[in-house]
C-alpha cells in the first residue's frame, strides 16, 4: 500500500502468511518417535548449515519483527483452541529476540518455557527481553540449529513452535523429525511460513539490474514452503497430523527513513550483496542496487 505521508515514502508491505497447527501422530499406546524417525530419509552428513540471522542483519530484523505481533497470538489462540491448557514444556524454535516464547510463558504462567535461535545475537536480544518482562525464572534461552537438538530428551516437550522458521531450514526433514521426537505423545507445534511477499519479486529485480540477468533464488528464501503441499506433505511424513490450517495478512511498514527503508527492504539479499560487492566482479554494487530499489520503492 502507498504510504500517505508526506516525506520520504514509508512503503507498507501485505504479506500473507499460513498458520498450521499439527499434533504428534498416535496416542499414549503408540510407539514414541522411533517409527517416525524411522521412516525419514535423513542420512547422517547430510546435515546443512542453517542460515544466521547474526550481527547487523539481527538489529535490522528486530525492526520487522515488532510488526509481526498479531501472528504471535495466533500460537496462543491455536493452543487453546486444540487443547492445550496447561502445558508443563514449552520449545519456541526460531524465537529471534524472544517472541512468541515470551507471550506463551504469559499466557501459561507453570509453563517452563525455552527460546532458541539459531544466531547468538538474537538469543541476546532474547535474554534481555526475557529479564525486562521479569520471567527469567521460567524462561531460558540457547542457541540451537532446529535441525539438531541433541541437547533436548526425546518426548520432553508438550509444545513446540515456529515462527516463521521452518522456512529457513536446508533439510526441512531433519527439523521436523528432530521436532516430532522432542515432542510427548499427543504433543501440538504449531508453525507459521510466508505464503507471499510482494518484497521478494521486488528484489528479483533489483539482483537482475545488479547481475544483468534474472538471478537464482535468494539466499535466505522466505518463500521456501509458499506452495501447497511445500509444508503437509513433508508434515506427514515426519509423524504429525494437521489438524488446522488457517490464511491471514500481516502488514509492514519499512519506516520513513531512506536509509532504513534500504536494510530493511534488502534483508534477504544482504549477505549476497556483500559478497558480490567483496568479489568486485559486478561493478560498484550497493549504488546499482540501492538505486534500483529506490526506483522500485517509488513505483509503490
């Protein structure tokens, strides 16, 4: 949506999300986690790094991550509506500066509750927004790849959420056995993916007047589980069944300011950008691009 303000445009982003509730296959009877362990094609060594949201991409994602609070109360409402009442354990993976680990240690106050993330400066903002809320007692935060969470017993976890991570895992099969065998028997997680996101074609052709032609996929690629089956079907597969699926909007500002409309509008390409820049092969980068995506934005 075009912003009405009168001085530097702060464009204003509706992105449509999913939100999938999905619960433990089986009952208190069944096999725990062996049989969907079991059934997954993860061969060990094929463990992918996970990309970090670390350093000044961390400060910058705080500014988006502020905005995405009306999806933080969709976990609660979710839990409550298939059950989940007073939960004992709670696992908030991809939890960023602390959301929504935070409001579900709120929401269920004998909850323990941990946040993880995969990069060590947003589990610092995690630390700090955890102590200024006055819940340390009940809430602890680590690093953790989502992928491999050694560190936590099998059926240990009554909940399991993630916000917007899932998305951002090179072996989406490996992240979601590892959260299948975390979880107790009868145990929910619930998920939210990007469905769209008008930044990410806007970029597309930013990279192409930078590289001259269309580029491949962004690195970090909110988009990663947008098709139909990108996420129910690999769900299935890891043990659990969906028992809700639900479609909304969140909108985003990318401020007033051309400086932070900038970072904030090139954050999944960032990384790229600077590394093209460091090869010196595309000429002078951050001018060619920042350019095209002044021109873009005022085309909003």
């Amino acid at each position: 949506h075009p912003s009405t303000r009168p001085a530097y445009p702060a464009p204003e982003i509706s992105s449509a999300h999913g939100f999938e509730p999905a619960r433990y296959k089986g009952d208190d009877e069944s096999p725990t986690h062996t049989t969907a362990t079991a059934s997954m094609s993860t061969p060990a060594g094929k463990h992918e790094s996970m990309p970090s949201f670390d350093g000044e991409i961390a400060k910058i994602y705080v500014k988006f991550f502020d905005q995405i609070m009306p999806s933080w109360k969709h976990h609660v409402a979710a839990l409550k509506a298939h059950g989940v009442t007073s939960p004992e354990n709670i696992l908030d993976i991809a939890s960023g500066p602390g959301q929504p680990g935070c409001l579900l240690a709120e929401t269920f106050p004998d909850a323990k509750v941990r946040c993880t993330d995969l990069a060590p400066d947003m589990v610092s903002q995690a630390e700090a927004r955890v102590k200024a809320l006055g819940i340390s007692g009940r809430v602890t935060c680590q690093v953790l790849d989502m992928q491999s969470m050694s560190g936590i017993s099998d059926a240990s976890m009554d909940v399991v959420t993630v916000s917007f991570g899932l998305m951002f895992a090179p072996n989406l099969a490996a992240a979601l056995s590892e959260i299948h065998r975390v979880l107790v028997p009868g145990g929910v997680m619930t998920a939210s993916v990007w469905l769209e996101m008008p930044m990410i074609p806007m970029l597309g052709k930013v990279m192409t007047k930078v590289l001259g032609h269309s580029p491949p996929p962004p690195p970090i690629n909110p988009l990663s589980l947008a098709a139909e089956e990108a996420l129910r079907i690999p769900l299935s597969d890891a043990g659990f069944d969906m028992v809700s699926d639900e479609k909304g909007t969140l909108d985003f500002s990318l401020g007033s300011d051309p400086e932070e409309s900038w970072k904030m509008g090139t954050l999944p390409v960032a990384s790229k950008l600077k590394e093209m820049e460091a090869e010196g092969k595309y000429g002078d980068v951050m001018s060619i691009a920042k350019q095209a995506f002044e021109e873009e934005v005022a085309s909003w």
